[in-house]
C-alpha cells in the first residue's frame, strides 16, 4: 500500500531564529534555505517580512532563490502585514501567506481584549485579503492547543470558505498531551464542514517534552503537515524537531506515512545550522546528538560489535552518520577494548587482553573517556611483550 505523504514545513528561518542570541545575517539564511530545498521540505516559512527591513529583504531573497519547496511568510492578521508579505513574496515560484490569530480565551481577552465572534471575523478578513495575493493561505490558530474544540472548529470553518488552504493548529505554549492533541486534530476532522478543502497542521512546542508526539498523535489522526525545525531549535524549549519526525515515520512503516526529505542529509544539516546559529546540540539529542550512536557500557558494546541491531534501531548511514562509535570508559568491556585496540594497529590474543584489560580498567577509573592516543600508552607500558603482538 502506497504511503501518505505528511507534508514537512520548516520553521527554522522563523520560529526557529526567534531565540535569544541565534540571530541569522541574510547570507547565512540564503545557505540554510538553500540547504532546506535539497533537503527536500515541501514549506520554507522564511521569516516575518513586516518584522523589519532586514526581515523583509530576507524573505525577498530567499524567495528568488528557492527552486522546489513553497516559500512562507507569516504575518498577523493585519492588512499592512499582508500586504508587506505579499510584496517580500513576489518572486517565489509557490508563495504562502501564513496568516492567523490568538484563539484561545486567553488570547482574545488578554491580547486582543475582544470576543469570539469578533475574532473570527478578523480571521475570515485576513484570508480574505490573503487571498487577494496568492492562492496558497495558511490560517493559524494561534494557542489553539488551549482552544475550546468546538470553538476552534467554527473559526476552522469559517477560514475554509474564505479560502484557507492549510488550517495550522499550533499548540503554543506546549501545553497538550498527546492523546489530547491527536483527539484535537480528530474532532476537527470529524467536525468541520469543508476540512476536505485544507490541510491540517500541527505546529507544536515543547515545553513539556511533547513536541515530537503531539505531532506524530497530530498526523495519525489525519494532519498532513508538520511544522517543526532542525535541532528542534525555538523560543523556549523550541519546536518539534524535523529529524525526530522525519525518522519516526521512517522507522515505523505500520504508520503508512512517510515524507519527502532525504534522510542521508539530516546530520550534516543538523550540523551546519548548530554552527550558524552559535547553538551546540546536545550530545544525547535524539538522531543527530553527539552520542546518538555512541556505545559505552561493556554489555552494550559487545552486542553491537557483534551485531549493530541489538542496541540500534536506526543505521547510522540512514541519516549521514559514517558508522557508530564505541566509546571506551571504565564500564566498556574486554570486546570493546580488543576492538579499537585493533582499529588502532594491535590484534591482542586472549591472554594479552586479559593482562591489558587489567591496566586499561585502572587507567579509565582516572579519565572519563579512553581516546586512542591512551591505547597506545596502555599497551606500550604494559608488560606484555610488544614483539608478540601481531
Ligand atoms: O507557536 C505559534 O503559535 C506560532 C504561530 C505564530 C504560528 O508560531
Ligand atoms: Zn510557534
């Protein structure tokens, strides 16, 4: 049975650089987009052009450069926004206005100091106005993960007949749960007139931890876009991470989803935003961490020397990691040790590891790690004899 493609839209250039100290100068931005199109996302939201100048000549440019994926502006729901997106957006092969507004009580008595009916009716005009500039109008929900349901399905109605071709359903504030989310995106589903006409999607953030899983509950209950950002990278705790989503529809053929992004690329993207960006991933970020497939405890590394698959579930290469690494401390076995001793020139028979073994445990209970240069001074004042090692 063929797959469902989940649309990938990435916010990097956006949500993504909304973090304190991460700014972006338009070159390194014209590179990461670039990167994104080869990639293979489908959305580049490049950025909010009513921000500022240097927001706007961005998104202007990174519109002229893109060859594939949709370029994406967000604005507010403001005429003057719109209109300024539409203008930064005029050379993009495939433009997306990006419009929306605050839904939740929260939002329309604190930030707007309105009411519901007043709200959708500014909803209903900026698609409406949107719509005067390009064909493609996603409508956000803003805080609609602390919507009321059968509220949010009005205001979702409501943009559909003005012409919203995406419906974002963001959770904000990283509020839901993932049975909640997905019972969300479900209800929406099964409630609004016209959803045939739009694409759900989820746009989670993760202050609980629960970006990755809101997106996926979101997707197994009938979203096709997720909104998310290498590294995961956003305000606060950030954005649901491209790579995890990527690779769990990957990992998981029963979900009968899959999305057009060339996993081989993942690593290297993840690193060339880490160093743009100033932000260091986190060495057990999942996918593209440090350790991601790093094995350090004895009985871990003798299972993957023996067989890769009893400790990893991804191959590394599927997402442009050359090969996993076994980490050598003073939990790491004989096995491990007997392997990179070889890898660095020196095949010990039995005997000579087990004598080896005994220095080498004495030495790692002083390091937090053994590098190679350590093996060789292991071995080279250990007693045994350095003529009989092959
Ligand atoms: O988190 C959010 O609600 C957003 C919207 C502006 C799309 O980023
Ligand atoms: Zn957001």
């Amino acid at each position: 049975m063929s797959k469902d493609i989940v649309q990938i839209f990435d916010t990097t250039l956006r949500d993504g650089e909304q973090v304190p100290g991460c700014k972006l100068d338009r070159e390194q931005k014209l590179v990461i987009a670039e990167r994104l199109d080869v990639l293979g996302v489908n959305i580049i939201e490049a950025g909010f052009p009513v921000s500022s100048p240097g927001d706007f000549q961005s998104v202007e440019a990174i519109a002229k450069l893109v060859k594939n994926a949709t370029v994406c502006g967000l604005t507010r729901a403001v005429k003057n926004d719109i209109e300024v997106a539409a203008q930064a957006l005029k050379h993009a092969k495939t433009p997306r206005i990006h419009t929306g507004i605050g839904t939740s009580d929260s939002h329309i008595k604190f930030k707007f100091n309105s009411n519901r009916d007043a709200i959708i009716e500014r909803a209903v005009s900026a698609v409406s106005y949107a719509k005067t500039f390009v064909e493609d109008v996603e409508f956000y929900a803003e805080d609609a993960g602390r919507t009321d349901n059968e509220f949010l399905a009005r205001v979702c109605e409501a943009v559909i007949k003005a012409g919203a071709t995406v419906l974002n359903i963001p959770d904000t504030t990283g509020y839901c749960l993932p049975d909640e989310y997905g019972a969300k995106i479900k209800y929406l589903r099964e409630n609004v007139k016209g959803i045939d006409k739009a694409i759900l999607s989820c746009h989670c953030h993760n202050d609980l931890g629960l970006a990755t899983a809101n997106s996926i509950a979101g997707v197994i209950n009938g979203a096709r876009q997720i909104e998310c950002t290498i590294n995961g990278i956003g305000e606060r705790a950030g954005n649901t991470s491209l790579e995890e989503v990527v690779m769990i529809m990957r990992q998981h053929p029963n979900l009968n989803l899959d999305t057009t992004i060339n996993s081989q690329l993942l690593y290297d993207t993840s690193l060339m935003v880490s160093r743009k960006m100033g932000m260091m991933v986190q060495p057990n970020k999942a996918i593209v961490g440090a350790n991601a497939f790093a094995h350090s405890s004895g009985i871990h590394q003798d299972g993957v020397i023996k067989n890769r698959e009893t400790y990893e579930i991804i191959d590394p290469a599927d997402v442009g990691v050359t090969e996993s690494s076994i980490v050598l401390t003073a939990r790491s076995g004989r096995a491990a040790l007997a392997y990179r001793a070889k890898i660095v020139g020196y095949e010990l028979t039995k005997t000579q590891l087990d004598d080896v073994y005994q220095e080498f445990l004495k030495y790692a209970d002083t390091r937090k790690e053994i590098k190679d240069d350590d093996i060789h001074q292991i071995i080279e004042t250990s007693n045994i004899d350095l003529q009989s090692i092959s």
